[in-house]
C-alpha cells in the first residue's frame, strides 16, 4: 500500500509540474524496478 500511495503522490507532483528532472528520474528507477521483476519471474519460471 505505501508503494501505491508514494505512486499517487509522485505522480501528483508531476501534474503539478514540480522537479521535473526528479520526477524523470523516478520514473527511469520505476521502469527498471518494474523490469527487474519480469527479470525474477521468468528465472522463476526457468527454475520451476
């Protein structure tokens, strides 16, 4: 539940337009955090 709200209030402060390089980079971090886990499930998979 925290990460969703710390989603909500990121993508708040985009809207507002704030820090954009910040909110750049958070979302680069996101998109790899979201590619590490595809990553982890298909070595799951592999693995079972």
């Amino acid at each position: 539940m925290l990460i969703v709200l710390d989603v909500a209030s990121w993508y708040r402060a985009a809207v507002e337009g704030l820090l954009a390089e910040a909110e750049i980079n958070r979302y680069v971090d996101y998109t790899l955090v979201l590619r590490g886990i595809e990553v982890e499930q298909r070595v799951v998979s592999v693995e079972e």
